[in-house]
C-alpha cells in the first residue's frame, strides 16, 4: 500500500522490549528487509525522523505526557501494584470485568505534591472522558465506541519512564507526520483511545486501516516466536522471500484474485485496500514448499538471478561434500547451471539438491555390480554401446527427446535385454540408485565425458 499510494513508509519506533534487547529489533528489520519490503526509515536506514528507538525518544514522551497533566487530560496514579491485583480479584470474584476504579483521578493537588515531594512511585493514565468516540476505519468503516463506560483510565507513561503503545504510537505518529496508519485489527478496539489523545493534544488523527489477523491454518494465534517462521530459519531452509511474501498475501484479502507466483511489483500494483476483508486469514505453511518451487522455477528462468542461485548452489555443495567433489568439475559454473536448468520446475528448494537422491551429481557413486549382474548379461556390451554414442555427443547437442529416441533405437540391438530394463542399469551405472530423475536428464546433466567416465567403470574391472 505505501508503495504504491504514499511517498515513504517507516515502521513505529521500536519498543521497549525491543529497546532493551537490540537483537530483537535486528529481527524485526531482518524480516521486512527478507521480504524485499524494506522501510524508507529505520534504525539501519536513518531517516530525518529518528530516532528510532523508544528508549531514545523518552524525553519526548516525557514532555507529551507532561503537558496532558496541565491540561487536565491526564493525572499521576500513586496505586501500588498490590492494590492493583486487589482490584482485579475483587472484579473477578463478583464476575466482572477488571478495570482500574480511576481513584487517583480525583486527587487534590496538595496530596499530588505531598506524595511527589517524598519520591512515591507514580505512573500517569490518560483521562478518559464519558461519552461516544466515532472514527472512521478505511477496513472496518464507520466505528462508534464508549471506552470510558468499559474499562478504566489507561496507563500512558509507566513508572520506568517508557511510555505504553497508547501515548508511543499517538507521539510518534505526530512528530513523524504520518498520515495512514495499518496495524492489526487487536488495535481497533483501542482507537477510540487514541482519538481520545489526539484531540487532547489538539492534534488532527491518521487515517486508519485496521488490518485483520494472520492465524495458523487451525486458527490458533500466531506467535512472533514461532521457531519455523524465524526468518532465520526459512532462508537456511531454502526458502526464496518471494515465496513467503506470495503465501502470506495469498492467504489474505486485498487482490482481485489469488494466483500464485505474483512479484513484489505485481502484489504492489494489484493490491486494492478496499478489497480487504475482516476475516481473519488463515497461513498454511505446509504448501510453503509449491509457493517456492514456483519462484525457484522463474529465478532459474531470470538470467540474473540464476546466476545467484548458480553462486549459492556452489558454496553450499562444497560445504556439504567437500573433498568427495568430483575433481573441481562439479563446482563448474556451466556444469551448475546445466543442472538447475534441467531440475527447474521438479525442485522445491535449492537445498533439494543437496540430499541423497541428487548425490550423484556431485560424487562418483560406488558401482553396483551385484545389481548391474542381476538385471542382465549384457550390462558391459550396453555400456559399450552407450560410450560410443556419446564419443560423438557434445555438450549441449540435442533434446531429452532425442537422446531418448536414441537409446530406444540403441536398445533394439540386444536380443535378450528389454528397454525397461536397460533403463534400470544405466539409472545404477549412473546414480547408484534405483528411481530418481530420467536417465536421458542425468546424462544431459553429466555431460558426455562424465557419463562414458562412469560408464568405463563398468568395463574396466
């Protein structure tokens, strides 16, 4: 939205939590900046409207907080927290709803400066006046809400000096100029509040879009902790940020219609904030592995971007095989590239390629000769036979198809071996395995001097 509507976006100031334990706040940037959605302003970015950081804008919610005190719309509440958690019992024992009985709301100002003067703790709370606050949401639309007949005055700034969401997002909102603000739908309730403290300030409120929640495909709420949707995680998984940007609005409302395989610049293009619905959206991770066969597919197709992937495949099979490497021939740019290409559209991930099905495209298997015995009698002649038609073969001569048909007319010499079969023995001459890809794609992947090289193992012995 942003990106197509408004000339900046910057994510709120971090919070406390996020102030106190810097990593956190690293997280958080890391998982925008994966998606390819990185903000205009941030910690790592700069911008003209730092800082960034809560714990380095307390001063600034220290004065807002002040001067909602002198204009009456806020107060100091000297409450302990033992009477606080009296409170809540007591509401919950007569089954009601626990809110704060904005006892400190009526203090007189001598016991206000009594209790300052000797140094007691204190938190300020807004005041919340009687009445009905009406705002206008560009999702849930036109909202009417009573928030002082509900619950009690709000803590704005706590006893720490760290503000809460509640004067932190208004504060911050202001000063950066913002004038759309997108957050989930938990936030709506508390709105009202925040219209509540804008016109206390005499400031004029953002446009707000409340935004509904992103649940696990069985409904449960989902944690920013997960441990498999630690950005960290995907991307050592394989896992492309355009495929994990394509599941997420996928699964959600905004788009005409939900095809897969949509670019930032699709998804930037094509979103329609009015489109959005309140239904919560439901993200099944399990078709994660499609989403990102589809993008591997169009990055592998993209010669620019294969040639990341080509880089990425290199480091991670000379980590994963080390000395077992075929000779430096496998770490070949060409050769690399040959494979993904032949692989594009069968592979969920690059990491695919690394696990026992695809070794041989990497190590010389052992030959199986019991195996290669008991398919039949004619394994060496076959061999021979194939080394020749691939004396003439080039690398990059020819179609599967053709080098299909090939071996079909190849396979019509022999009297007592059936294509099946030789199919079988040149699949374990080849790989060492059983199943696995088209014996015609792991030759056009090999190439024609790896191929007779594994085929002369055969003969020679």
């Amino acid at each position: 939205f942003p990106q197509h509507h408004l000339p900046a976006w910057i994510p709120s100031p971090f919070s406390s939590l996020m102030s106190k334990h810097p990593l956190v706040c690293e997280s958080g940037l890391d998982v925008i900046c994966y998606a390819g959605i990185p903000p205009d302003e941030s910690p790592r970015h700069g911008g003209s409207c730092g800082p960034y950081q809560q714990s380095e804008r307390l001063d600034l919610y220290r004065k807002a907080a002040e001067t909602l005190v002198k204009g009456k719309s806020a107060y100091y509440c000297f409450c302990t927290p033992s009477r606080l958690e009296l409170l809540k019992k007591e509401a919950l024992r007569m089954r009601q709803t626990p809110k704060y009985d904005n006892r400190c709301r009526h203090l007189s100002a001598e016991q206000i400066e009594k209790r300052l003067a000797r140094g007691s703790p204190y938190v300020i709370r807004f005041h919340l006046d009687q009445g009905t606050v009406t705002f206008e949401d560009l999702v849930y639309g036109l909202s009417r809400m009573e928030p002082a007949s509900v619950e009690g005055d709000p803590v704005i700034l706590k006893a720490d000096g760290f503000p809460t969401y509640h004067l932190a997002n208004v504060v911050d909102d202001h000063h950066m100029k913002i004038s759309h603000v997108l957050r989930g739908t938990e936030w709506l309730t508390s709105t009202a509040k925040h219209v509540l403290m804008y016109s206390a300030f005499g400031w004029q409120p953002p446009i707000f879009a409340h935004l509904p929640l992103l649940l696990n495909k069985d409904g449960s709420k989902l944690s920013k902790r997960q441990s498999d949707l630690f950005i960290q995680n995907l991307s050592q998984n394989g896992y492309l940020p355009e495929a994990l940007l394509d599941i997420v609005t996928n699964c959600g409302s905004g788009f005409s219609g939900n095809r897969t395989g949509r670019t930032l610049e699709e998804l930037v293009s094509e979103f329609d904030l009015t489109g959005i619905t309140t239904h919560s959206a439901l993200l099944d991770l399990d078709k994660l592995p499609e989403f990102n066969r589809i993008h591997l597919l169009s990055r592998i197709e993209n010669s620019s971007s294969r040639q990341q992937l080509v880089m990425e495949l290199q480091a991670r099979v000379e980590e994963v095989y080390r000395e077992k490497l075929l000779e430096g021939e496998a770490l070949c740019t060409d050769y690399v590239e040959r494979v993904l290409e032949h692989r594009k559209g069968h592979i969920t991930s690059l990491l695919d390629l690394l696990k026992p099905p695809y070794s041989y495209l990497w190590i010389r298997p052992p030959v199986p000769r019991d195996q290669i015995e008991g398919l039949t009698t004619e394994g060496e002649k076959i061999c021979s036979m194939v080394i020749s038609l691939f004396q003439n073969w080039s690398e990059g001569d020819g179609t599967m198809a053709e080098l299909n048909s090939e071996l079909r007319t190849l396979q019509a010499q022999f009297t007592t071996t059936k294509y099946s079969v030789m199919m079988k023995l040149l699949r374990l001459v080849l790989s060492g395995q059983q199943q696995g890809a088209g014996v015609a794609e792991m030759m056009l992947s090999l190439g024609p001097e790896e191929v007779c090289e594994r085929l002369q193992r055969v003969i020679v012995h």
